[in-house]
C-alpha cells in the first residue's frame, strides 16, 4: 500500500467497516489505506474523530447485545443421532450471564480487599542531607532516654553504618 489519502468516501466505508468489526487494521485495510493513516486522520480531522468515536460505541453496543443474546435468549443447537438431525436443544451462556450480572450489579463483582494497616513509624527522609543533630534540632524528634549517638545511629539512611533499627 503506498501513500493513498483518506478522503471522504474512504472515511466512510472506513467507518462502515469498523461498526462491523471493531478492528483498525482489518477496517483500513479494507480501504486500502495504512492503519497509521487512520490514526493520523482521527488526530487531525475533528469530525472524523467523532464519527470514529460514534462507530465504536455503536460496534461495542452490538458486542454487548450479543452477549445479551447467547445469556438471556439463548440460542438452537441442533442435535443429530446417527448422522441425522432430530432435534434442537436451547443452549444459553452461563459465563455471559456472569459477565453481564458483574458489569451492571455490583454484589455479584468479585470482592477484593487491601489491608492497608500499617505499624511501626515512618521516617522522613529530607532532601537537603544535613547530619541527625540537625534535623533533630528541626523537627524535635530525639526519643525519650536516647542520647544524641542512638538517635544518630538510628536515623542513619538504609544502607549506612546505622540503617534505622527499632
């Protein structure tokens, strides 16, 4: 495919294709055009970002009828014995069903929690290095009992002499 510009007529077949199959690449090809130049267009063209915007709600909706269908209509499936066809049975899709019920309430959405409990403190790290006595004298921070060495050894950057201890 060379250089072809995206014209009009091309935009629309280009949209007509893409409400049907939801694929940029397969849709522009279609058009004979490159993917990169549909995605150059949708950056440039305003209209023509609507209109794109417009068929793919419009592709995602049919996506979600069909989902519909194959949960709550269900669908025939023939049934044959011997090589011949005797029957249908009504098949319905279970895993849509809970797709959908997962989409649209949320009590049936897996739960997932996070503890976000934390214990122990946090230390503080400035960003103008300056010595445990300084940053002491700064933010009052001395523990009861510690002498100005423990509180400097355990204010000490991890990876030092005297990484943080408690």
């Amino acid at each position: 495919m060379g250089l072809v510009k995206l014209d009009k007529a091309r935009k629309q077949k280009f949209l007509k294709v893409y409400c049907d199959l939801g694929r940029i690449n397969e849709a522009a090809r279609a058009v004979d055009v490159c993917p990169e130049t549909v995605r150059v267009a949708r950056k440039e063209d305003e209209e023509f970002a609507l209109a794109f915007a417009t068929a793919h709600q419009d592709f995602l909706d049919k996506l979600e009828k069909e989902c519909y269908r194959r949960a709550v209509d269900g669908w025939d499936q023939p049934v044959y014995q011997q090589g011949a066809k005797v029957g249908v049975v009504r098949k319905f899709s279970d895993r849509m069903l809970e797709l959908m019920l997962k989409r649209h309430i949320p009590e049936y959405r897996d739960r997932q929690t996070v503890d976000m409990n934390l214990s122990g403190g946090v230390l503080v790290v400035p960003g103008i290095p300056m010595s445990a006595e300084e940053w002491e004298e700064q933010h009052g921070q001395r523990r009861s009992g510690d002498s100005p060495d423990a509180t400097k050894e355990r204010l000490a950057l991890p990876g030092s002499e005297g990484a943080l201890k408690d």
